[in-house]
C-alpha cells in the first residue's frame, strides 16, 4: 500500500511537469507569433513581382519591425542606415554579404537602389537566416 502512494506521488509530480512544460511551449510559441507572421511576409515578398528597391524598402520595414518588437523600440529606433546596417550584421551570426548588407542600407532610400535580383534573392535568404538565429539569441551590441 505505501508503494502505491509513493508511485501516486510521482505520477502526480510527472504530471504536474508535463503541465508546466506544455504551458511554456505554448507561451513560447504564442511570443513569437510575430516573428513567425514576418517570415510569410518575406517570403510572399520573395515571391511577388514588382521592382527590387520597393522590395528592399519592405524588407527593411519587417526586419526594422521585427527587431523593434523583440529588442526594444528604445534600441532600434534611432538606427538607420550605417549603424543599423552594422546593427543587422552583428545581430546574426549567418555568413553574410557584409558589402551588400551595407549598400543596401546606406542606399535605401536613393532613388533608384540599383539591387539586381540575385542581390535582392541573397538579401531575402539572409533576412529569413536573421529570423531564424535572432529569434534564439540576440547580441547586446546595439
């Protein structure tokens, strides 16, 4: 009879575990609903047609978006250009097109960006790369 209660007892604790372990995956997985809606959006934006500097504009705006939502407006905000060229380069630890990344930004705004689509495809792959790795870890180098 006691080893039955014993056994009770840790049913009861594997139980209450399995409980807690579902509510954290589940609080996990409704935190980062946005990062999961930003990746379709990239990805419907791969796959529309339309010219590359409007592209890249949007883009800009979902990664801007995404980092502000996950890091803080405070730190994002005041980034552009340059510094948020550089701030998207250390924030990923994907093998980048630091030249590219860099154009991109420091250009973005000019009247004609000039990305050709192979540039624009390797953007878009990298930015999904960003969500990915940014999503498990962020550097505090902003």
């Amino acid at each position: 009879m006691a080893t039955y209660h014993r056994l009770e007892g840790f049913g009861l604790a594997a139980l209450c575990l399995l409980g807690y372990m579902s509510v954290k995956a589940y609080q996990n997985w409704a935190k980062n609903k946005y990062r999961r809606q930003a990746a379709r959006e990239v990805a419907k934006l791969a796959s529309c047609m339309g010219g590359n500097d409007n592209r890249a504009r949007k883009l800009n705006r979902i990664l801007k978006s995404v980092a502000a939502q996950s890091y803080g407006n405070e730190r994002v905000a005041s980034l552009h250009g340059r510094s948020w060229g550089q701030c998207l380069i250390t924030s990923c630890d994907a093998a980048v097109d630091r030249k590219l990344v860099m154009y991109w930004q420091s250009n973005l705004y000019q009247r004609d960006l000039g990305l050709s689509n192979q540039d624009f495809e390797r953007l878009i792959n990298w930015a999904t790369t960003w969500f990915v790795l940014t999503m498990l870890s962020f550097k505090t180098s902003m």
